[in-house]
C-alpha cells in the first residue's frame, strides 16, 4: 500500500474510533505512516533522510556515524541525527517494526513518557495499528514476533491495484461525508 493510501485509511480509522480534532487526526496521519520508516523507498524514510545516499544501509550507517562523530566534536545536537541514522540502518525492512508486540511496547512506552495528552498516544496508536492490519490484507507482517519471522498476510490488496484504489476511494468519501455531516450540525 502507498503512503497516501495508509494516512486516508488511518484518518477514517480515527474518525470512526471518535477522534475529532485536527491534531488528533494529523497525529493518527503520522501513526499511519511510522511504520513504514523501515522502507527506505517510503513517503516517511525520504522525510526522515532526504537525499539518495542516507536511504540505503550502507548509506545510513556511514552518514550516522559522520553526525554522531560531528556531535562528539562539534555540536552535540547532530547526536540526535545520528543516532536516528544508524539505528534506521539496523532496523529490518518490513521486520519487528510492522509487528503487533512492538506496537504495543511503543503504546506502552509513549502513555508512560506523555502524560499531558495521552489522547495523542491514542491517535498515533490508531493510526499505526490501522497500518499493520491494511498490510495484512496485502502483503503481510510478522504478526507473532518475537516467536517467529514469519509473514502473514491475505494478499488481498496489492500496491497501485485496483482494490487499493478502491479502499482510497471508500475512505476519502468517508471523510468528506463526515465532515459535510459535522458542518451541517454545525450551521443549522
Ligand atoms: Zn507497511
């Protein structure tokens, strides 16, 4: 599934859970895509590491290491870059990160670090955890890691396919009819 595809089915996703404000939504946006940081092809990886070279291991680690040496020497926030880069290098395309005992562990991890609005935590869960289940109608995710690696999935739902685009489709005519629905309660 295409980036635009995972933000519309996590906002429909939010909308139908109850959330209804901007940030909540934006945040739920987010969620959706998170996973995919793992890809280094996909719509958050080239916002996380912009330019060709950071998108490949070798890549990643080598320009990680270039900022964690830089915040050494020279300006310690280049640490934080850094440390993003080489842990992105190390991480599995399409492992751990797509899988249901890690989403829970960064639920758990996030409702324990924010404690001024635990509704975010909420949103960025819906959204993530709408993401795992529209890859496992198409190609699929370690669903039980860390007991196995194994991919399951319905392959369903191909990227740039035909049902994909009808999944947008239904999910943005939600949207649009809840919100005419909401402006209309609200002008009348
Ligand atoms: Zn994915």
């Amino acid at each position: 599934m295409t980036g635009k595809t995972h933000i519309a089915v996590g906002i429909t996703t939010a909308i139908a859970m109850g959330t209804t404000s901007p940030i909540g939504l934006g945040v739920a946006a987010v969620g959706a895509l998170a996973p995919d940081i793992d890809h280094p092809n996909s719509k958050i990886s080239h916002r996380v590491t912009p330019g060709k070279l950071p998108r490949s291991t070798l890549g990643r680690y080598l320009a990680g290491f270039i900022l964690l040496a830089a915040g050494g020497l020279l300006w310690k926030p280049f640490v934080i870059p850094g440390l993003t880069l080489v842990i992105l290098a190390g991480i599995p395309h399409r492992g751990f990160i797509h899988s249901p005992a890690f989403a829970l562990a960064i639920g758990a991890l996030g409702a324990h670090m924010i404690s001024i609005d635990r509704t975010l935590v909420t949103s960025f869960m819906i959204g993530y955890i709408s993401h795992l289940i529209a890859d496992m109608a198409g190609v699929g995710i370690p669903l039980l890691w860390p007991i196995s690696n194994n991919r399951y999935g319905m392959h369903m739902v191909h990227t740039g396919g035909l049902l994909e685009l009808v999944v947008l489709i239904v999910c943005i005519s939600y949207v649009v009819l809840t919100l005419f629905k909401g402006f209309l309660v609200y002008a009348f």
